[in-house]
C-alpha cells in the first residue's frame, strides 16, 4: 500500500492543530511543508504567500516547540546564497 505523503502531513497538521500546538500562521507555514522536504526561508515565503519577517518568527516558533528542524545546508532555489533548510522534526520526540 503507497501512502500520499501531502495526505499523511495533512493529517500530522490537523493533529497538531488539534491538540493546540500552533496557532493560525504557524499553521499556515507549516501547511505547506511536505514530510520529506526541506525548505528555505524565502522558498516558504513564496509557498505561504507571507512576507519573510512572518516566515522567520514562525519557523523560529516551530523549531523551538521541536516541529520543526534544520535539515541541511543548501542553495536556496530562489536566492541561490547557501541556507539552512528546515523540515518537519524528524527526531525522537
């Protein structure tokens, strides 16, 4: 049996939405991450349509309640300068 992964990080948003973890932009930005992907900050802000301040404070927020990790560093797609990409925690909770 093949799992969607948008259908699976939807259901890890909805969880986490429910047991009242993120607030509404935390969960904006975090509606937009695939499971297996990592992302830049500006890569977010183009996928959430938030400006890049909003982006910043709510990955800091995520990271910091262990929602959100730096996956690896690389070039951001959009402004080609080498980033710390982050993704979903994939770690021991």
């Amino acid at each position: 049996m093949k799992t969607n992964v948008t259908d699976t990080s939807r259901k890890a948003l909805n969880e986490i939405k429910y047991e009242g973890l993120v607030g509404k932009r935390q969960a904006q930005v975090l509606g937009v991450i695939e499971q297996a992907s990592n992302y830049s900050l500006q890569e977010l802000c183009v996928l959430a349509h938030l400006p890049v301040n909003v982006v910043s404070a709510r990955v800091n927020e995520l990271k910091e309640k262990n929602i959100l990790e730096v996956r690896c560093k690389r070039k951001c797609k959009i402004t080609l300068r080498t980033v710390n990409a982050v993704g979903i925690y994939l770690g021991q909770r």
